[in-house]
C-alpha cells in the first residue's frame, strides 16, 4: 500500500513538473527561438570544456565573496553531457539543452512546495501556490531568467525553506526522508549561500530542546537518526564553508558602490515583497503606498491565521525569510539601489525573484488557514483574498506572457550556433576560439574541435535547407 501510493505520488509529482514546463514554454519561448548561452551559462560552460567538471564546481563563481554554485555546474554538465551523446563535438545544440534542464528547474521549484508543504497547505492553496510560482512576475520581461541556468540560484533558497519545513513533519520512522531532505538542503546551500544562516538557526531551534532535556549528545545520535542525518549535515556545511573560505576573491565594481537612501523602501519592501501581489499597477506606488499595502497584507495574514498557530509559525517564517532574502540581497549588491528609480523600473529583476517566491508562500499558507477555519467569516475573507490574487493575475496576464516579441531591452540578433560559426569563419591559431555569448560584451573560448565540428554542423544545416 506506502509503496503503491509512493509510486502515485511520483507520477503525480512529474505530471505536474511536465505541465509546469510547458506552461513556462508558454509564457515565454525564447530561449528556444532564439537559442543562445546567457552570461555565465556560456562562461560556466567553456570552463567544463576546458578545465574540466571538478575544478569548475570549485572555482566557477568568483567576485568580492567567492561560493559554489553546485547545481548550476551540475545542470550545466548535464546539458554537456546530453549535447555529445546526442550531437557528438558539435555544440550548436547545446542551448537547446540549457533551456530545457532550467526550465525544468523551475517547473520543479513550482511542483516541489505542492508536497513538500503538503501538510500545511490545503489543496486549493496548494494548486493557488504552484500557478503563482509558475506565473511569477519577473519585471518586463523574463528573458534573463527562464530558459537560464546561470540564475537559478535566486530560487534555491525558497526550496531550502520547503525542505526544512517538510523535514520538520517529515514521518520520523522513514529515515530515508530525512536523508533526502538533508542531501538536499546541502544541495541548496552550496549553491545560494544565503542559505547558511536558516539551516543554522533551523537547526539551532531543533536542538534547543533537546539540549535542555539535558539528554548526552551521544545518547541522542545513537538513538536517532534524524540527529545523525542532521551531525552529517552540519559537518558537510561547515566543510563547505571552510572551501570557500579559500576560494580566491575578485573585484566586482557592483558590490562596491554606494546605497542610496532614497530607494531603499522600494528595493528592500516594494520591489521583492509587495510587487507579485500588485504588478499590474507597480508604477503607480510610492514608498508610503508600498508601506501602507505590506502592512494591510500582513494585518489580513495575521488574522487569517489567529486560529492555527502551526500556521501562523510557518507563515511568519517565509515573510521573515524572505524579509532576511531582501536585506541581504541589497546589502551584498548596493548597486541595486541605484538601478531602481522610483518605481519606474524594476530592473534588475532577477535578483529579487527568490525573495517574491516566499512572500507567496506566506500568502497562500494565511489563505489555507482561513479557508480550513471553522469560522464563517475567516473562510469568506479567504476566499475573497485567493480570488482577488487570481484577478490580479488574470487581468496582468498580458505583462506576464511574452509568446511574441521579446520585450527583453536588448534581444540576440543571432543564435549561439551562428555565433560559433563566424568565430569558426575566423583563422585560428590556437587550441581554444572566443565566441561571442549573450549579451554580445560577453565571451567564451571553447575547445577548437568544438568549434569546428560546430561550423560544420550548421553548414550542413543549411544545405539542407
């Protein structure tokens, strides 16, 4: 029977990741029309090419703090290793692959709280949970973000945060959950740092009352295994955060400048918090407006959750977290402050992605308590609250979809195969040729056999057509 419903939850899991893909692909094509490597997907790709898996995962991000980006490399290694069994040293497909592993990250970031918060979300919150992550606005356009690799980083936070929350339910006579869950959160803190702290303080508040029960450590590690699960977790962190102690840091000039005042309501509250609640009409905000409607939407969650404390606890965590999210995101990155402009862009949206996706979460954990109340009056407002969110999102559908033109402010003029063919075009006297990535101030050498079978492929391409 638990291996029976364990197999209809698999198949229930990546039925939903497949739509989720293709409702992504829907909304936004272009990373297949147009198929190019984006910043550090092509960067990240030539130094797998070049220097191989190992020494990639290390030192792939450099800047003024140095981290892994585990599942990047990971994803991007796949999409490597799929483009030579299925096109050998040709790499013209290679974005094709890029775009589908990312997309399929994102279908499974939107399909993974569906059951990772099963238990606290009821299932109409659920399905309203996962449509919001599917749609999640990102500015004007979503060009830099689906369809890439280089900037799924923003999410894993948010996962991190529905894997310590599904651990903490998780059924404890099930080891192999715990473990999951653990593997994965590794996963998620070496490749968003900002992880570090909430698995720290997760952990820290787990184990306060065990520390107080004055049981040995030794007692509590030989009887359970969620505690061993947790030591092995903890130790593996710390490794991981000695490692990048020791990685080499760079200078980047963003990291450095200064924040300014004027524009710090807006990135760290209006621009990551309120915005998946009121992008239809964002331009029209100002600080005190942007305040006003986050202090009316928590007084709303905070009332809808009065009767359930389990899910005021939860509902309270994302909102801080993803708070947390915001603060760090400006402090690390002051140049944000300066991008924004008074509600007249949102620019650079990609940044503020992982921090929107908590404060839908909160959202739709304040509606599921309402709507699972006894009381009549806190289901009405529940409902009015999810219908209002869904009215929000069907009547800004439009800015939402981009199946026509890009409205991306600078779109390829030509595909990354085409890119390698010019480069091929050139003569070549080294073992590695620069090709031209997206944006077009961004290269990467790669192999010259690449190159080369590349230019071959696509001149073969065109004779037959």
């Amino acid at each position: 029977m638990e291996w029976s419903k364990s197999c209809r939850d698999a198949v229930g899991f990546l039925a939903l990741v497949a739509v989720g893909m293709g409702l992504l692909y829907l909304r936004d094509p272009h990373s297949l029309l147009v198929p190019t490597l984006y910043t550090e997907d092509g960067v990240w790709m030539a130094k797998l090419f070049n220097q191989g898996f190992w020494h990639t995962l290390i030192h792939a991000k450099g800047g003024e703090t140095p981290y892994f980006v585990s599942l990047n490399i990971l994803l991007l290694q796949a999409a490597k290793s799929l483009n030579a069994a299925c096109y050998g040293d040709s790499i013209a497909h290679l974005p094709h692959f890029v775009s589908g592993l990312s997309m399929a990250f994102y279908a499974v970031l939107a399909a993974a709280p569906v059951w990772l918060l099963r238990p606290f979300l009821a299932p109409a919150a659920r399905g309203l949970l996962w449509g919001l992550v599917i749609l999640m606005p990102l500015g004007d356009s979503s060009f830099e973000v689906l369809g890439r690799i280089s900037n799924i980083g923003y999410g894993m936070l948010f996962l991190c945060f529905c894997l310590l929350a599904w651990r903490r339910s998780a059924d404890r006579s099930r080891p192999w959950r715990i473990a999951t869950a653990d593997m994965g959160v590794l996963l998620c803190a070496t490749t968003n740092p900002l992880c570090f702290p909430i698995v720290a303080a997760d952990y820290a508040l787990r184990g306060r009352g065990l520390w107080r029960g004055g049981v040995p450590l030794r007692t509590i590690l030989s009887r359970s295994g969620s505690a061993r699960s947790a030591a092995a977790l903890a130790v593996a962190l710390v490794a991981a955060a000695c490692g990048m102690g020791l990685l080499e840091s760079r200078p980047n000039p963003f990291l450095k400048d200064t924040i300014r005042g004027s524009e710090l309501v807006e990135a760290v509250l209006a621009r990551p918090l309120l915005f998946p609640f009121v992008f239809p009409f964002y331009s029209w905000l100002s600080d005190v407006a942007a305040v006003a409607g986050l202090a009316v939407l928590a007084g709303v969650a905070w009332w809808l959750t009065a009767p359930a404390s389990n899910d005021r606890r939860l509902m309270a965590a994302a909102g801080g977290v993803g708070l947390y999210a915001a603060v760090a995101t400006v402090v690390m990155r002051p140049g944000l402050t300066r991008a924004l402009d008074g509600y007249s862009t949102t620019m650079l949206d990609r940044y503020y992605y992982g921090s929107s996706l908590f404060m839908t979460a909160a959202a739709c954990v304040a509606v599921s308590a309402g709507l699972r109340c006894r009381t009549a009056g806190r289901r009405g407002v529940a409902a009015i609250c999810g219908i209002l969110i869904i009215a929000v999102y069907a009547g800004g559908i439009a800015t939402l979809v981009e199946t026509g033109r890009s409205r991306w402010h600078d779109p390829p003029a030509r595909d990354f195969a085409s890119a390698v063919a010019a480069a091929a075009a050139e003569p070549i006297d080294a073992p590695v040729v620069s090709v031209q990535l997206h944006p077009r101030v961004w290269h990467a050498s790669f192999p010259v056999a690449a190159v080369r079978a590349t230019a071959i492929a696509v001149a073969a391409d065109a004779l037959r057509r």
